[in-house]
C-alpha cells in the first residue's frame, strides 16, 4: 500500500534488492497479517535507543502522514524473507518449507483473503 510520499523511502527496498543484484536465492512467505491492535506503535518504541535511523524512522512513524499506519493495512501479510547463498536454492526452499511446517496454517493460499474477509465482517 503506497500513501503519500512513499517513493521517498526506497532505501527501504535495499533489503531486497541487494539479495537480486549479488545473484542470492531469497523467498518470502507469509506468516502473520497486520493486526491494528497487537502493532499499534508504543511509547517505548517511539522514545526507546537504538531504533536505526532517525531520518526514515520519522516518515515511516511519526511524520504527519506516517506510512506506517496499522488500521490502513489491517490484514495485510506480514512476510518474513529466507535468503540463501549463490546457487543453494534448493536449501532455501527447504528452510522455507521448514518454517511453514512449524507455524501451521495460518489462513494463507487459495481463496484465503476472501475468507479473511468474510470473518473481519
């Protein structure tokens, strides 16, 4: 979901990007969906030490339109990303398929946004 400004923050894409430009196998799969009430943002997080940079912090938190905005992106997936070294896909898919066996069904595949929004109704 792109809300205002976004295109400012691509240096947030180099957690992907940089894996495609040094030919490293990465997947990413669902594990969770946002949850407006469990990732509200929390005062200990906003005034905490050592939250990264402040420059992308402040837009993507606390600017006047932050683009982090949990009741905007409520069900959407939160995806982890499992990456690899040069030619190991194989082992990628292997722990991929490891960390779905642990997690068991969480609600994703085929038909399941629908689903998700019959019950969010």
């Amino acid at each position: 979901m792109c809300l205002s400004g976004c295109d400012n923050f691509t240096a947030l894409a180099v957690g992907t990007a940089f894996y495609n430009a040094l030919d490293m196998p990465a997947g990413c799969f669902p594990v969770s969906r946002v949850d407006p009430i469990k990732d509200q943002m929390t005062d200990e997080w906003l005034s905490g030490p050592g939250r990264g940079s402040s420059l992308l912090e402040r837009g993507i938190y606390t600017h006047k339109t932050p683009l982090y905005n949990p009741e905007a992106m409520k069900g959407m997936p939160v995806s982890v990303q499992v990456v690899g070294r040069k030619w190991e896909e194989e082992k990628v898919i292997a722990i991929m398929q490891v960390i779905d066996d642990a997690l068991g069904d969480r609600g994703f595949g085929p038909g399941a946004w629908d689903k998700h929004m019959e019950k969010a109704q």
